[in-house]
C-alpha cells in the first residue's frame, strides 16, 4: 500500500510513475476521513488536489524538484495563506491567515501538497495535546492515551499513516515527547536553523521547527527543505545547509556516545529504561564507545525553564487583544473591557496560567528572583553540555519517562511540568535532538534521544539512520 | 512565595484577563503550585553566570531602514473584528 512507502520510497514511485501525485493525494485523504483521531484542525481537499494536480503537471515534464507531489500535513502553528490558521486556540479560530509563514513558502515551493493543519496544544502549550480547543489527538497505538505534545496531531497523523510526514515545533519537547509517545521520528534542529518567521511565537528564544516522519533517511531529505537563512526572522543563522542525506550512510564506529547519569535516576520508568539501556547496546555492537557523563544543572531545568517560556509567552501573547485579528468579545462597554473579555474568553486555561506567571515573574520587584535567576540557570545548563561535548560526540538517553498516559489522568500543571525533565535543557541550550523509534514498553512504543552539539544534524541523523538500519522498530505500525 | 486572591486578581489584571470569582480560589491554588516549582531556583547556587537570553550568543542582526514589505493594508482589515475608514475600530475612547 502506498501509504507504508517512506517519503524516500514515494519520491522514486512518483519519478517512475507507479502511481501519481493525485492518486497519492486521493489515497491519504480518504484515509484522513476515516481516522477518528481527531488529528487534523482543518482538512485542505479541495487545495490539496489542486496542488496534486499540478504537481503530476510538473513531473510529466521531467524537471520536478525532488519533493515535488508528496503530500504533508502542517502544523497548525504554521501561517498558510487563506488558509485557517488557528495555532489550537479559540482565539484564533476565525483566523485565515493573510500571509505565508517562510516554511510554507518553502515547502509549496517545492510544489509539494498540504493535506491539512494538524491538531496542537493551544499555542503550543501542553505535553499531551489535551490543551487543544478543538479537543484531545488520540494516540494511534492505544485510543485510550495521549498521543504527547504539543505536536501531537503530527504525530499521531505520521504514526497512522494518514500523513508521509509532517511540520512539528519543538519549544521544550514538543516534537521529541510526541514522536516517542506514537513511536515516530522527530528532529528538533539548532536554534535558528529553520525560519520562525510566520509560525506563531510561544517563545521565542526557545522556539523551533522540524520534521516528523518514519525514517531519519525521510528527516534528512525534509530538513534539507526546510532548513536555511531568512532575512525575515532576526534570530535565522546565516549558515549554509549541507545535504543532509549525503552523510547517512557513515559507520558509527569509534563514536563516542555520552550517557548522562541524570537521565536514568530515580522517576524513570522501568520499561523505558530497559528499552534505552538496550539502544545503547547495540550502537555499542555497531562500534560506538560508550561513555558515561554528567549534566549536573539537569534537574534545574524544569523551574528555569517553567520561568523563561511563561515570561516570553507572556509577553508574545499580548498581541491578542481582539483588535486587529482573532476573537472578540460581544458587546464591549469601553476599551479595556474589550481587551479583559476577549482575552479571558479567547484563552484556554493553561494558556491563562502561563501568562499570569509571566506577568508575575516580570512584575517590579519580582525580576531578578526570576527571570534573570532562571536566565543564569540557563547558562549553567549550556555549559554543562558544552563540557560533555568535549569529551563525547553524541548525548543519549530517554525523551519522555513514562510511555504515553491515559487521556485525562494527569489533572494538575506542575505534574505535566515534570514530565519534560529529559527534553527541556535542549531548548534552553538551542540544541539539536532527536527522538527515533528504540520498543515497546506494555505494547506503547518508547522514543530513544539523540542530542548534539550545535549544528550536528548531519551526524545525529547519520547516527539515527544507522540504527534504523540495523533494528525495525521504525517500520513497526498501529494499522494495517 | 506564596499568592493570596487579590494578589492573583491584580496579576491577572496586569496581563489584561479576568478572573471570574467563582474560579478565584482554584486559580489561586494552581498559581501557588507552580511558584513552589519556580521558587526552587532560588536554592540555585548560580556563582557568578551570565544571564543567558540567546541560545547561540549571537548579536542582533541589523538592516537598512527601508521599506520591503508590499502594503497588505487591505488584506489585513479584512480579517480585522471591526474596520471603518482604513482604521481598526474599537469601542470610543475619548468622546
């Protein structure tokens, strides 16, 4: 069946023409109609089969980029033109985007096709997608879990293969805990790799995009096209893009792997750890040295960083005022009533909450306790990591504790927090990482993290390719 | 630290959202649990580090001041709540 072809695999079908962009096309839609996941936000048939349409145009005539009629679904966070671009909030429900996020500009012009707009945490805001106004993604192992988040209807699409791949962003976990919990891979690039210019700011010093999809091979060949310099976002590196499939193929021998012993203390489940003390072993039986190392800030994380996302959140998300875009309330009396009710009823409570910390933690007198104490923290977290660099080339260990919870059993924040000890620091310290496919923990698949140094895609995705090549864990399916 | 409900209704004001009293206490409580959380950066010994606002340490991009976007102006009132005259319309402000 086509939809168990990697992206790798559709790109060769297209070029030969087993079959078109259009039956492509066809083919995931209808198995998006029938997914009961509640995956998707919106449903883009009509344009999708346009794009289709003129995709098979373009390869009839034998000069199509290498993407060119592979279908996608694009997380909602993403700004498509006249397209709803709702980022999972009431507040922006009524939202048709008037512009191009840079990523979308990107990927049409490779003339590929959006299927949709994936369902999200509001404002990328949640570890379980059930912060979603448009209600909670099903996990596609087990209907009765969480798929993660905040990218989880990308996961869950990837997963059940309603989708080839999909767009995911990653503020503090939110494309790594979502891969691992549906048993996909996910890469979160370096701070600055691809363009934040139209995906809607939580935080903006945290915030990045990346690829979900089955194979790191089909990472790699998606990184390359979303990668790259954009005039339009201040914090875009101005650094080249390699190819990053030339190097996949590389042996692992001699590389040196770091497992840092904060990773497998005390609150890790044990099936997860019995799966990523396995990984270990057989990258060791691919050559790898295994080397034990510390992130003693590790810990520190989570209150640095429950610190700096909620003050950027609260400062980026003041632009929802019910004036210029986005909800407003019925019958304002005066200004700020408009301001008060529109953004009270428009916000979803967790949103609410991280904005009042924000506010709290920018407040006179309350500045230095927090925000710059976190922001000190930070780098104490940033440095831990560059002296593990010296000595190892790749970090691994777990991305999420536990395997994907039960849909309503975590009820309070702070207990949601905790959950992304192993993924945050990556953020805080702009990093590369990853989540690959390592088992299965009571039948729910379990994520292994790869992290590298600054601008390490290549190797990280290297390292992941050669695993995938030596386990199936990767090819394992929830469906038919 | 710990908040009281006013405390958490002037918050709540600061960042322009309201609460309702009915939900005043559970907020506050939630509020109070995550403050526990953040409060354990102050057992943090930081030494003497940076504060760290960038992950990649790197300057603020400069350009020329010139004009590069096309005017959307129209585009954008479009989607606007309530537009009149090329202008945004909210409830009077000054009579």
């Amino acid at each position: 069946m086509m939809h168990n072809l990697t992206i790798a695999e559709q790109i060769k079908g297209l070029k030969s023409r087993d079959f078109s962009s259009l039956e492509l096309t066809e083919h995931y839609l209808s198995r998006i109609d029938d997914s009961e996941l509640n995956a998707f936000i919106s449903v883009t048939s009509e344009q999708a089969l346009t794009q289709a349409k003129m995709a098979d145009s373009i390869l009839a005539k034998g000069n199509a980029s290498g993407l060119t009629g592979i279908p996608y679904a694009h997380k909602d966070i993403f700004c498509t033109k006249g397209v709803k671009t709702s980022a999972g909030s009431k507040m922006l429900d009524s939202f048709i985007s008037p512009y191009d996020a840079t990523l979308s500009e990107k990927l049409n012009s490779q003339n590929m096709v959006m299927l949709g707009k994936t369902n999200m945490d509001e404002f990328a805001m949640g570890s379980s997608n059930e912060n979603s106004y448009y209600g909670s993604v099903k996990n596609p192992w087990d209907t009765k879990k969480v798929p993660g988040g905040s990218s989880g209807g990308s996961a869950a699409a990837v997963a059940s293969r309603i989708s080839p791949f999909a767009t995911g962003t990653d503020t503090g976990g939110s494309i790594r805990q979502p891969a691992s919990l549906c048993g996909i891979t996910g890469l979160k690039p370096t701070y600055g790799r691809i363009s934040r210019y139209g995906m809607i700011a939580y935080a903006s010093s945290l915030d990045q995009a990346g690829p979900m999809t089955r194979t790191a091979e089909d990472s790699a060949i998606i990184l390359n096209a979303m990668a790259g310099f954009d005039e339009r976002d201040s914090t875009s590196a101005n650094k080249s893009v390699p190819d990053y499939t030339k190097n996949l193929s590389k042996s692992l021998k001699g590389l040196k792997i770091g497992l840092p012993k904060e990773y497998f203390s005390e609150g890790l489940d044990k099936g997860v750890e019995r799966v990523i003390i396995q990984a270990i072993k057989d990258y060791e039986a691919m050559g790898a040295e295994i080397i034990e190392v510390s992130l003693p800030n590790s810990m520190n994380a989570i209150p640095a960083y429950y610190i700096v996302a909620p003050c950027e959140c609260s400062s980026n998300l003041s632009r929802f005022d019910g004036v210029r875009y986005g909800y407003r309330c019925d019958d304002p009396k005066d200004l700020n009533d408009l301001y008060l009710r529109s953004r009270s009823e428009g916000f979803g409570d967790e949103v609410k909450r991280r904005i009042m910390i924000g506010a709290y933690a920018l407040s006179a007198g309350y500045y230095d306790a927090y925000y710059l104490k976190a922001q000190k923290v930070r780098q104490l977290i940033s440095e831990d990591f560059k002296k593990a660099f010296k000595e190892v080339d790749v970090i691994m260990g777990p991305v999420s504790p536990t395997p994907a919870f039960e849909l309503g059993s975590i009820k309070d924040s702070v207990s949601m927090y905790l959950a992304d000890i192993y993924t945050l620091s990556v953020n805080l310290a702009g990093l590369p990482g990853m989540s690959i496919p390592a088992g299965f923990s009571d039948n729910l698949p379990i994520g292994l993290q790869l992290i590298g140094n600054h601008w390490s895609e290549e190797l990280l995705l290297n390292t992941a390719h050669q695993f995938q090549l030596k386990t199936d864990w990767h090819n394992a399916s929830p469906v038919d | 630290m710990s908040l009281d409900n006013n405390k958490v209704k002037e918050i709540a004001y600061l960042a322009r959202l309201s609460i309702e009293n009915s939900e005043l206490e559970q907020s506050t409580k939630e509020l109070n649990n995550i403050l526990s959380l953040m409060d354990q950066l102050g057992e943090i010994d930081t030494g003497d580090a940076e504060p760290m606002a960038h992950p990649l340490e790197m300057s603020q991009r400069l350009r020329d001041d010139q004009v590069t976007e096309d005017d959307l102006s129209e585009e954008f009132q479009e989607i606007a709540p309530k537009t009149g005259n090329n202008h945004f319309l909210v409830p009077t402000v000054i009579e």
